[in-house]
C-alpha cells in the first residue's frame, strides 16, 4: 500500500502474515531500504509485495531494524539472503550515528 510517493508499507498483518509487524519500503533514486522485517513466516509473500513496486534494476540496500522483537527481526535473515543487503542497521546504531556517535 502506498503512503506517499517513494514510501509503501510491504508486510504486516494484512499483507504478510497476521505474525508480523508492520514492514516499510523507502525508495531513493535507484536504492531503497526495508524497514523491518517482520517474523519471516511468509517471505514469499513479501517478496512479491516487493517485487510488485520496485523495479529490478532497484537495490534494496539497507534493513533498518526499529527493535529487536521477533515480529520487527526474524525475517531479517531471509531479506538479507534475498535482497543482498549491504547494510543492516539497529536502532540504537542509526540513534547515534543521528546523534554524531559514529563507530
């Protein structure tokens, strides 16, 4: 489903399976990111969901995790795997990279 115009929620209960929080896809330019990535149950699923709005010249680059729960992580695995992911991030890392803390 369509937020606004480069940001769709891609997985949750109406979407994926009832299991799953809810999962958002942000494009930029020629990238994009996953913000969460649900319990992994119905990947298949998701990855049509996916499919369906991005083009397949368009990487998803980053997984953003808000926190750690199964709902929002377990399928992190998988979207890695799939998707190639060249950065997975936790919330508390994106909270300080924000804040200037960089590692």
């Amino acid at each position: 489903m369509e937020i606004m115009g480069n940001l769709w929620q891609v997985g949750g209960a109406e979407y994926t399976s009832v299991e799953d929080a809810a999962i958002y896809l942000i494009r930029f330019g020629e990238k994009a990111a996953l913000i969460d990535a649900g319990c992994g149950g119905d990947h298949d699923s998701l990855v049509k969901n996916i499919s369906d709005i991005l083009p397949p010249d368009v990487k998803i680059e980053y997984l953003l995790l808000t926190h750690c729960h199964y709902d929002h992580t377990g399928g992190a695995e998988g979207i890695r795997h799939q998707y190639g992911c060249k950065r997975i991030f936790y919330a508390r890392v994106i909270l300080a990279f924000i804040r200037g803390k960089r590692r």
